[in-house]
C-alpha cells in the first residue's frame, strides 16, 4: 500500500514537471545553500587549521614592545628596546623544554636575478628556524654553523623565488643579488602554498642572521625569536617560562610591565579555528531560514494542489477511499516532492562546495551526519508542511468534491 | 425483478438550512428497489433525485427517516464505514466520466482494488478482464484524452464493476453523448444487469434512456410522483 502510494505520488510529480520542478525549487535552494554552507565551512575550518600549523604548531614568537592590550596599541613604539643577541643567547641557556630556538629578523626587498626582479621577503636567522618553523628543504642543505657566525653571503629560496628566476630549473650554486648584495643559493625550500589571508608564503629568502644585520638591515636588532615547544611540553607551560628567562636578561624590575610580548600561536590557531566554526554554524542557520521557506513553498503547493484535485478526491471517496488513504496520499506527496528536492540540493550543494574547494584552495570536506540530517529535514519538512493541505483534502465531502470544476 | 429488498426508504427527509430557510430536498420519501432491478429515476431540476441517488449511493445519510441498503442502516453509519460499504457494494458511473486524467484506463479501473488492499498483480487481472467484459480490448493503456467520449464512459462501467458490486449507480451516464453511443452505452448496462444480475439504479432526464430501465420512479418537490413498470422496456 505505502509502495504503491510512493509509486502513484512519483506519476503525479512526473504528470506535473513544471509545478512540482517549481515547487522544489525552494527546497532544492535550501538544502543545497545548507550542504554548501557547512561543507564550505568545514573546510575553511580545516584550511585554517592547517594554516596556522604551517606558521609552526606549539610555536611561541617573542617580539619587542609591549604587549597588546585594553591600554591602547602594543607593538613597537618608539622607546622600544629591541631585542638582540643577548636575550637569544640567554633563552639557549636557561630555556628547558624547548625543541628549537631561532631568531629572525625580516624586511621586503628587492631581489635580482640576470634581468629580473622579485620584492620578496627576506629573512635573516640561523639553521634552528627550519626546526621551529616545520619547514623543510626540497634540495640543497641548510646553513653551516661557520656561515651562521661569520655571516656568509648565501641563502635558501621558497619556491615563488625559484619560479621567477629559473622556471623549472635548478636554482642551486646561483647568485642573486639581495639589497646590492650578492648572495650564493644552497638550497630550496618546500612550496607551503598561500595562507588563509592571502600570503605568499613561498615568496622568501632566508639567510644568515649576521649577514642580514650586516648587509640590509644595518643594525644588530632581531625582529623576533621564534620558541618552539618540545612535544612534552604545552605552550601554556613554555610561555611563563620564557617570560621569565627574557625580564631577567633584559633586567626589568618585578613593578615594572614586560617590554616585549609573547605570542601563542596555538591559541590562535584554536580562536581562528572556533570563530570560523561560529560562523559555519551562523551560515548554515540562515541557509537553514531558506529550507523553512521552501517547507511554507511546498504547503502552498499542495493546497493548490488539493484545490486543483478536489474531483479527482471526490472520485476517490466515492469509489471507497477512507480519509487516511487520502491523507497518505497526499503526505507521501509532498514528503517524496520534498525528499526529491532534498536530494538534487545535496548534490547541487556538494558541486557547490566543490567548486568552491577548487577556487578558493581549501579542503573539500563533505559531511555524511549533514547529508543525512539535510535528507531527514527535508523529508520531515513534506510531512509537516503537506500534512494541514493533506487533511484538507481527506475531510472533503465526496459530493461537493464531485461536484467541484 | 423479483429479487429480495436491497434499498428502502422509510419516510426519508433531506433538508438543508435552517428555520424560515429550510429547503426540504426530500419529504418523507417512501421507496422500495429489489436487488436485480433496473430503475430509471426522472424528475425537473430540484425535485430531490440528485439528493435521493446520492443517499442510495451511500453518498449522503438522511436528516430523518431510515434508509436501509442491504437490510443495514446505512443512513447512521458514519464517513469511513460508509465508504467501506461504497467499496464493497456500490459501483458509480457519472455523466462527466470522471476518470483520473494523465492516468490509463487499466489504471483507472484498478482504482477501486487498491482501496480494498489487492496486490498489484490481481488488481491487474481483473483490471484487464473488467475492460474487456466492457468491450475496450486493445485500449488499455490509452489515457482519457486517448479516448473517445463512449470509450471513456466504458472505462467509467469498467471501474464501476471491477469490484463485482451488488448496486451500480449511474448519474445521467450518457448525458454527454451521440445518440449512437447512447445506444451502445445503454445496452451495455442492459447487458450488465440481465447476466450479471447487477441492480441498476440510474438518474436520466431523456425518456429513450429511462426506456431501457423496467421501473421508472418520478421525482417532483420532494416527493414521488410516480412509480410504474415500464410497459415497454426498449429492446436491446
């Protein structure tokens, strides 16, 4: 009976291309706004996780100048004490449970190649910031610890660098001139791709800390130092720590406030990660508004259609048809109607999510409990909303329905 | 004729509104149909046979009186179990055909078995035996808008006989008619009652049609004006 009310409810939406393509329409919007809501979004959750593991995870950068706060603007101002070798060589020292420990001190500049050039972001540090960043080399070797401390001319390239210069070739033993000084090529970074905020993260060049200093920046400051946590350690714990090993090199008294600031890149990463998870959910609750409208769609159809077949159920109920069957009849209706429009949205919503993955470069990451709860909303959005029209029509008088043009 | 009571009414009142307004449809209608006959019932616009078929239909119960359909008392019986007796009993053929439009014959005549639970392939079966017995073989799967006006009234017969009823009520059945199909129409159901014993009860304003009937029951305000055997009942 309930096949063979399925079976006949399916003639009728197929007898009816037109209206019932209309009518699911809005369910179809709905559910495929909903699935590429939230698919989209866990995917930009996932991108930015991801992201911000690329910035190093367990990762603490130490800059000078105070720390941000209701205050009023942190960051440097102009009686900052810069940091500098001294508080590097105390952290190296004294700081347990650290696993890499790597200044870096940073300026965009010009880089020359034969007749080309690159505004590039150029990097002086030392062998300890690949550790601290997760970065890897493709080809070549890092620095020796004779170029660190005398400072040679040479450098590693991301992969932007390489692309500009050399196309597909081999960028090693090259020399580029770095801010009019030349600089002999090592090695070759592995591509990271772009950040969630648009950065190109492989438009760099690294170098000796000493030959930055020397040679482009022309003082002995360090921008940051880079602190990343051994795997026994929690950043929470490190963070203290360093704080303390830097007030002590940089002899401030216990009443006066830290100089520099201390940022956690986990916690960031967890606040990034759960704002995007709010708005995944804001996102999918507004697409979730169109699926009501689409639900009022179908109860505005299936009045009509009732209307519209008010003979054909006066002939029901005069041939034998009780008011359940005609309740079915229609609820199986406009559940299959709506269930049909549950299901081309999720597909329309999976494309749009894919397509979506394609241009903005993040993960495709389709869900099944929000494909299953789309299809079960959907159904549950037909029974609800075909069954006030259903019951209209079930408690029609068989004469006046027979009676009715 | 002489079969046993299958409808009476017993003093049976329809009336519609209230107070000064009440319209009394039917006025203390006595009636009497043996199972087997065929009865033609006539009258002007207004006079009750309308009200009178749809209460003999199991349509419609009456404000008062009894109406009693097979020796039960159908006029108390409430909307579902009057349309099980529908179902069960009662075959309906009307002026206007009324078949599911954009649905085939055989599955407009498969209608009715669906509403008694048959399985899909006995509803088929007797679907299938019930058009030819009406005599459309080979027009099965046409849709109503494939179909001439007799041909549509044939599945309409069709429809109404799949279930073997006892009653088969026909409301002005070849009002939109040729003469020529008229003829064809009626001397199926003529046909239907003399082999299937099926009792016929048919509401027609065209006196050649009522001639097909053996009793014609005339209608007038509410009452019956008469009720006589058709002396010569028109040879098929």
């Amino acid at each position: 009976m309930i096949w063979e009310t399925v079976r006949l409810s399916l003639l009728s939406v197929r007898r009816n291309v037109l209206r019932s393509f209309l009518t699911l329409l809005g369910i179809v919007i709905g559910v495929a706004a909903v699935i590429a809501m939230l698919t989209i979004g866990s995917g930009t959750t996932e991108k930015v996780k991801a992201d911000i593991s690329k910035l190093g995870s367990n990762l603490l950068v130490v800059r000078p100048g105070r720390p941000a706060g209701p205050g009023g603007p942190g960051g440097l101002d102009q009686a900052t004490n810069p940091l500098g070798s001294k508080e590097l060589a105390a952290l190296v020292a004294h700081l347990s449970g650290a696993r890499a420990i790597s200044p870096a001190s940073q300026k965009q500049v010009r880089v020359i190649f034969g007749t080309e050039s690159l505004t590039s972001g150029v990097t002086g540090t030392d062998s300890a910031y690949l550790d601290a960043r997760d970065w890897k080399l493709v080809s070549g070797r890092p620095f020796s610890d004779s170029e660190i401390r005398s400072g040679t001319g040479v450098c590693l390239i991301g992969e932007t660098v390489r692309q500009q210069f050399f196309g597909a070739g081999d960028p090693e033993g090259e020399i580029i001139r770095v801010n009019r000084t030349s600089c002999k090529i090592v090695g070759l970074l592995e591509p990271k791709g772009y950040t969630g905020f648009g950065q190109d993260q492989d438009n760099v060049v690294l170098m000796p800390l000493a030959a930055y200093q020397r040679r482009i920046a022309g003082n002995r400051d360090i921008d940051s130092i880079y602190v990343a946590a051994d795997d026994r350690t929690p950043t929470t714990e490190l963070l203290p720590r360093v704080e303390d090993i830097l007030r002590d090199a940089r002899r401030i008294p216990p009443d006066r406030e830290d100089d520099f600031s201390i940022r956690d890149m986990t916690q960031i990463a967890d606040a990034m990660a759960s704002a995007t998870t709010t708005m995944t959910g804001m996102l999918g609750a507004v697409a979730g508004v169109s699926l009501l409208v689409g639900g009022i769609g179908i109860m505005n159809i299936m009045l009509v259609s009732v209307t519209e077949r008010t003979r054909e159920i006066g002939i029901r109920l005069a041939i034998g048809a009780h008011e359940k069957h005609i309740l079915i009849q229609f609820l199986v209706e406009a559940t299959v109607l709506s269930l049909l429009g549950g299901i081309i949205g999720i597909l329309i919503g999976l494309a749009l999510a894919g397509l979506a993955s394609l241009t903005l470069a993040i993960p495709f990451a389709p869900s099944l409990a929000v494909i299953l709860l789309a299809v079960g909303f959907s159904a549950l959005i037909g029974m609800v909303f075909g069954f006030f029209p259903a019951l209209r029509g079930a408690r029609l008088d068989p004469i006046d329905a027979l009676r009715h043009e | 004729m002489s079969g046993s009571l299958l409808i009476t009414f017993d003093k049976v009142w329809k009336s519609y509104g209230q107070g000064e307004a009440t319209v009394h449809a039917l006025a203390g209608v006595d009636l009497a149909i043996r199972s087997g006959e065929f009865v033609a019932i006539m009258g002007p616009s207004g006079s009750g046979k309308s009200t009178a078929m749809n209460i003999i239909g199991c349509l419609d119960t009456p404000t008062a009186g009894t109406y009693s359909f097979m020796g039960i008392d159908a006029g108390r019986l409430d909307r579902n179990r009057r349309a099980m007796l529908r179902n069960l009993y009662v075959g309906f053929v009307f002026q206007g055909y009324n078949l599911l439009p954009r649905t085939t014959a055989v599955e407009n005549v498969e209608l009715p078995l669906i509403y008694r639970g048959a399985a899909a392939r006995e509803r088929h079966d007797l679907a299938m035996k019930a058009l030819a017995e009406v005599g459309l073989v080979g027009r099965e799967h046409h849709t109503p808008a494939e179909l001439s006006g007799g041909q549509q009234q044939r599945v309409a017969i069709a429809r109404a006989i799949v279930t073997r009823p006892t009653l088969l009520v026909a409301d002005e059945p070849t009002g939109n008619l040729d003469t020529a199909r008229t003829h064809e129409i009626m001397e199926l159901l003529t046909r239907l009652n003399t082999e299937l014993g099926l009792t016929i009860a048919m509401v027609t304003h065209e006196a050649d049609v009522a001639a097909y009937a053996e009793r014609t029951i005339r209608f007038l305000d509410g009452h019956v004006a008469s009720d006589a055997v058709n002396l010569e009942v028109a040879q098929p």
